[in-house]
C-alpha cells in the first residue's frame, strides 16, 4: 500500500494483508502494527491514513465474502470501542 501523509510525503507500507480498496484509496486491511489502537476502538488516531484498519481475520473475511462492487456506505462517527 501507498499513498501520502497529511504532511505530503509518501508512505510505503509493504506487506499488508486482505485489502479491499473502497471509495477510491481508502481500504479494509490488516494492521498488525496497530492492534492496540484497533482493540481500544481508535484505530483512526493512530497510525491510519483513511483505511479501516482491522484485525487480520476481519479483514480476510471481507476479502473473502465482498466481491468487487460490494457496497460500502459508512455512517456514523468514530467509535469509542471495539466494534468487532
């Protein structure tokens, strides 16, 4: 995956797992470097750049169950726990 930081540089994250890109850049995908901010339900203020970051068998299952075309509308605001 790659794309920019809100600085403007870019970003390289080599690796990642089970992406399923919607709305353009943004995704579902693993983030195992980021289990701790997905566990405490803010995964967004903590090492996101837009995508939903998920637990790797979330992020399979979509992959897995979600062919391209799938709807994705996402409503709502950051949640204050986990959501899984």
């Amino acid at each position: 995956m790659r794309g920019l930081n809100d600085d403007g540089t870019p970003y390289l994250s080599k690796g990642v797992k089970w992406v399923s890109y919607f709305n353009g850049g943004e995704g579902f995908h693993t983030a195992n470097w980021n289990y701790a901010a997905i566990a405490s339900g803010d995964p967004a203020h903590y090492g996101s750049h837009g995508c939903v970051n998920m637990y790797e068998q979330d992020a399979e299952w979509i992959y897995q169950n979600c062919p391209k075309g799938t709807l994705v509308q996402v409503t709502g605001t950051q949640p204050t726990a986990p959501v899984r």
